[in-house]
C-alpha cells in the first residue's frame, strides 16, 4: 500500500482503539436540530465540506505492532448517510437516538456516519456518531466552528486538512512498522508535557548557569532532571495511593445496553451569575449538578454516604501544554486531552458545601500533572502488549464512577448548509467498565445537560436531568427549573 494510502497512527488516537470494551465503544455522538435541513443541502454540504478533511476517507487497521490510517478504496458517502422520514415526538426521538448510540460502526469503513430526520417534531435532526481515534471533543467543535457560519449567507471559511504531517502522523515518523524512532522521541515529550509549561525547557535542555564549567552546567542539568522526576514519582504515587470509589449501584457490572437523554435549554446567564456570586467557575457549578444528581442513586445507606468516595473523569484539554512539534495546527482532528479524576462531594450537606469542595478539588488538581501524565500513559497503552493493557485500563478507570465531559460551543447561532443550528447536544463514550456519562453543552447563550447510561447502572435517567438542574434552585438567588 501506498504512502498516500496508509498512515501510522498516532498512539494518542490508536489508544482509543486500544482500549474500547465491547460493552462500551469510544464513540462520540452528536446531535443537531437544524431549520429546514434537507437530504439534498446535507449530501452537497458532506460532499464540499466535510469530505475535505480526508481524515474521513481513511479507516484504523490492525497491523502489528501498531494501528494505521488505511484509506478506503471502496470509499461512497452513500454508506455514510441515512435519512429517515419518521415523524419522531420528543419521546420517540430519544429511543431512536439511543438505539443509533447502540448500532455497531462498521470496521470495514471508515468509522463515522450520520443520520438526519427531517420530520422530527420541533425541527430537523442531524446525529453523528464517530469513532473517538478520529477526534476528541475540541476537535469536533473546531470543525463545526469553521464549517457553521454566523450568516446562511456567508461560505465556510476553511475547506478542510490535508493529510500529512500534525494531521494524523507524527511530524517525522516513517511509513514503515519501524515504531522505535517515534517510540524514541515520544518519551522525552511526553516527560515534557507531564511537567507543564513551567518546566519544558528544564527538561529539554541544559538550565542556564553562571558557571561555564562543562561539569556545572552537566551538574544543574541532573539536578534539575532528578526534581522534575522526583515530582513525576509523587504525582504518579498520589494518583494510585487515591482510593478506588466504593462500591455502588452505579459500579454494577454493564449489560451492553445504553440509553441517552437530553434536558431542556438552561441560559448560560444563570450559571455564570452562580458562578460570581459564589467565586467559583462554571465548572465548579456543572459538576455540583451532578454530584448532587448522583448522591441519592449510589444505592448506598445514608451511614456508608459518609464515607463513600466517588469520582468523576473529567477530560481536559492540553493543547496549549504540548511541545511545539506535538502541537495540533487548528482544525487539525486527534485527541490531545488528558483526564483529571475529581472527587465528588456526595456527602455534603448542602449545594454550597458540595460547590466549594469541589472548587478546592478542582484547583488542587489544576496545579497536578495528572492531565499530562494520564495522556502519556493512554499514548503509551497502544503500545503495550495486549495482556497488559487491560490491567493498565483498570489502574484508572477503577477510580471512577462517571465522565462528565464539559465541551463549549460558539455563543451565537451558526448554520449549517445554509440552515439554523438551533440546538447542539453530544454523548461521550465512557471508558473501561464506567456506565455513566454526564456531557455539558454550552451554545448560543444556553445550557444543557446529556447523560448516557448502562442500562445496569441508571434506571431514571429523566429524573437523573431534573436533580441537575433542580441543584441550580439550591444556590443564592436560584428558582426552580424543570426539564
């Protein structure tokens, strides 16, 4: 094959491959209402736009040791696009969003497809599902960024990425089953990368001292390195020194089955008033929605809440820590985002205690490696043995309950095909054996809540998005809302 056909892998993406459990597959979900979206608008749209990124003509094989980007040769939108002319209510549009979130993406394609529902009560329906090797949250968003115009008059400003170099293969790796080379640099950048912005040039190269002596110089240079590994040591020691959580209903062993929903819109304008009245971030408020969601259905006695230990992975993203010849150019896909596991205060007694102990969780763990450490090790999982890669798997995902994953949108409206996006809302796969997954839109100056669940782990989903949003009544100023 061809180099124009095939591209190594990078680790950060194969290890989404890597690790996928056949109970719960890395696959991002994406749904759009959009006015008036046609199947016509939609194929020329894919066609023009979206098939400009050739990342999508290509599908991930399996060729020991590694896994590569292989273009379709066979490649036909057709296999990539249904439309479907049901007439979906509210409640029918949630089961058939659930049952798509349960098809299987076929491995001889590329992994990626959508679905539009032109007749769907209040509005067109446009879902996608896309493998996570292809590209994280951010990633996603950037396209839709540069593909959805603020105008239906005004063209997409960027016609996609071609491949090569910061476009699925590593700046300078070979076209060859060689991983050494690649393997060779990855350690010291990702050495680097675990060490933050504070501490990149210490570890790439000599610190400055006044001494020209070749043996002072060499000296700081090992002192500075031994610190930096120091540190590297205790924060690796304290991430697996943290408790596993404790056993609970949401710990059950999965079935396979899941199930999606979507709240009502919330304006943003209420959490950031939460926010600066409170002194904490956005953040902080999302995920006491949650914590105070989850507290009543870890099916533990109020005795053992006092003491239960739950945590919640939360991706974050580390463009801006990456080495300059591993960072992404824009509209480049991949998966560049480490995860933080944040403990969630069930215990507390009120939404304010829950909201400031998480505010003090979530700026220790600022100020951590962990985000850099977990991207190095999930990188490094496609390149270990397969025996010992699912007890990595679990070293992490053992100290979880839930992802909950907060992505951003553009504030204002954009289009799509020429047509009003009017609401966007995605599902984030959960990894290992973790059966919830909480996700936090933000788009044009509104709010809303996700959750994917197991059917073993999550029985009331509905109810699970009402004690989200009825957390928000719980702060200063705070008045019921419903969903």
């Amino acid at each position: 094959m061809s180099h124009e056909q095939a591209h190594l892998m990078l680790p950060a993406d194969s290890a989404w491959l890597a690790l996928e459990n056949p109970r719960n597959p890395m696959t991002i979900t994406v749904m759009m209402r959009v006015d008036g979206l046609t199947a016509p608008r939609l194929r020329d749209f894919l066609r023009i736009y979206w098939m400009a990124w050739e990342r999508f003509r290509f599908m991930p094989v399996r060729r020991a040791p590694a896994w590569w980007w292989e273009q379709d040769p066979v490649f036909d939108l057709r296999h990539h696009l249904d439309v479907v002319l049901d007439r979906f209510s509210e409640s029918s549009l949630q089961e058939w969003v659930s049952a798509r979130l349960n098809q299987p993406l076929p491995m001889f394609r590329p992994l990626w497809k959508f679905w539009l529902a032109p007749n769907a009560e209040g509005g067109a329906v446009l879902l996608l599902r896309v493998h996570h090797c292809y590209a994280d949250g951010v990633s996603l968003t950037g396209i839709f960024d540069r593909l959805c115009p603020v105008s239906p008059q005004q063209q997409p400003a960027v016609y996609g990425a071609p491949y090569g170099a910061h476009h699925g293969t590593l700046h300078g790796t070979p076209h060859t089953g060689d991983l050494a080379p690649w393997i060779s640099a990855a350690k010291s950048r990702i050495q680097q990368l675990v060490a933050g912005d504070s501490t990149l040039d210490a570890v790439d190269e000599k610190p400055h001292v006044n001494s020209k002596d070749p043996g002072d110089q060499a000296a700081a240079w090992l002192d500075e390195l031994a610190r930096n590994g120091l540190k590297l040591i205790n924060e690796v020691s304290d991430f697996l020194a943290e408790p596993e959580d404790t056993p609970s209903d949401l710990k059950r062993p999965l079935l396979g089955r899941r199930y999606c929903r979507w709240s009502d819109t919330v304006p943003l304008e209420r959490f950031r008033s939460i926010a600066q009245a409170t002194n904490v971030t956005i953040n902080d408020v999302l995920l006491s929605c949650v914590a105070a969601a989850v507290r009543s259905r870890l099916g533990v006695s109020d005795a053992t809440l006092e003491d239960a230990v739950l945590h919640a992975a939360v991706p974050v993203d580390i463009r801006s820590r990456l080495p300059d010849d591993l960072k992404p150019k824009p509209g480049t896909l991949g998966n560049y985002f480490g995860t933080v596991f944040v403990p969630l205060p069930v215990d507390g007694g009120s939404a304010l205690e829950r909201l400031y102990r998480i505010k003090q969780e979530t700026r220790r763990l600022k100020k951590s490696w962990q985000p850099g450490i977990a991207w190095g090790i999930a990188a490094g999982s496609s390149l270990i043995p397969d025996v010992l890669r699912q007890p990595l798997s679990n070293v992490f995902y053992r100290k979880a309950s839930a992802v909950v994953s907060n992505v951003p949108g553009t504030p204002e409206p954009r289009y799509i095909a020429g047509c009003k996006i009017t609401e966007q809302m995605f599902w984030v796969p959960q990894a290992g054996d973790i059966g919830l997954g909480v996700s936090i839109v933000s788009y044009a100056g509104q709010v809303q809540f996700g959750v994917v669940a197991d059917e073993a782990v999550l029985a009331d989903p509905e109810a699970f998005l009402e004690d989200c949003l009825r957390e928000l009544s719980e702060f200063p100023g705070g008045s019921p809302i419903g969903v």
